[in-house]
C-alpha cells in the first residue's frame, strides 16, 4: 500500500530484480548506500 507513494517520491525504483531502494531513500535516513566505502 505504500508502495505508490514510494515510487512518487522517489525512495524506490523498479528494475528487474524487484523494487530497489534509491540513493535518495538512504539519504533521508542517514544510512549509508550500499557499495559506498568498501573495496569488494
């Protein structure tokens, strides 16, 4: 049901593997992004 309002402001994306959490959604969180700061 929130999924809709997600995707509008653009904290989720669609792709092919499913729905995906966008830079902006780990922003607004405080998180950091996967794939930021490791070597592998």
């Amino acid at each position: 049901i929130y999924e809709p309002f997600l995707l509008q402001m653009g904290f989720l994306d669609r792709t092919s593997r499913g729905r995906v959490a966008t830079p902006k959604a780990y922003e607004y969180f405080g998180l950091p992004a996967p794939g930021k700061d490791r070597l592998w």
